[in-house]
C-alpha cells in the first residue's frame, strides 16, 4: 500500500489542453513583413526615371488626375509609361483623351535635356488644342544648394 501512495505523489495531476495563445510566431511574421515592406516600398516608384530641376513652387491641388508626359535625358518622349514617337504623340494625345482640350498635362523633362526640346514638345501639344498645359519641377529638400 506505501508502495502505491509513492506512485500516486510523483504522478502530475491532468491539467487539460493548454488554451493560452502563442504570440511569439505572430510577431516574428509582422516583423519580417514590416522589413519587407520597408524594403519594397522605395522600390514602388511609378513611371520614368527622370532628374526633375528644382524649383520653389506651391503644390497645385487638383481634383482630377492629370495626364504627364515625360521627357527623358536620351530625348525620348513618354506618355504616361509607354513611349510614344514624335510623330505619334499629338494622334495619341487625342485618342486618350477624346479630344478634350480641357484636360491638364503635365509635362516633365530631365534637367539634362535641352530646353529647346521640351519646348518642342510643348508647342507641338498647344498647337494640338489643349491649353491647359504645365511643367513640372521638385521642390528643394531644406539645405539643397542651388545648382
């Protein structure tokens, strides 16, 4: 009978399932995501790679998206992201837009590139009709140099 109640003592009471949540997998995951995302968010920049020219400007505030044409240092013109040939860019122009003379461009053009080209460009889309069109620039980082 000793023998027994030995036994019994070093035996562990059932306790049941263990119902705690284990938090230590679930922040491991939204660590390495947040690191994803700081890693991939600086690479999610959209459009044409170009050395915008400073300029200290308000922001304009429009409602409606305009349409940015882009003019890279090689001289090659884009709408949008796709490439557009100088010939192809007033007939294209007015298929996207359906002939809307109203809409706002934005034309952006390398700080490399001759200004007489993106003058060019500029003419060619006002002699197409559309009158309201803009250039645009970066505003200086506080403690940039003039260049």
């Amino acid at each position: 009978m000793a023998r027994r109640y030995i036994r019994s003592n070093l035996r562990r009471p059932y306790r049941g399932p263990v119902t705690d949540i284990n938090v230590a997998p679930f922040v491991d995951v939204m660590l390495v995501l947040v690191i994803i995302f700081m890693v991939a968010a600086p690479l999610l920049n959209i459009g044409v790679p170009v050395d915008l020219p400073k300029a200290t400007l308000k922001p304009l505030n429009e409602s409606q998206e305009p349409l940015i044409i882009t003019i890279n240092s090689a001289g090659k013109t884009y709408i949008q992201e796709a490439e557009v040939g100088e010939n192809a860019l007033i007939p294209r122009l007015k298929a996207l837009t359906n002939a809307n003379p109203d809409l706002r461009i934005f034309v952006r053009g390398d700080r490399s590139i001759n200004y007489g080209r993106i003058i060019e460009v500029m003419g060619m889309i006002s002699s197409a009709g559309f009158t309201k069109v803009a250039l645009v620039a970066e505003a200086p980082l506080p403690g940039d140099k003039k260049k």
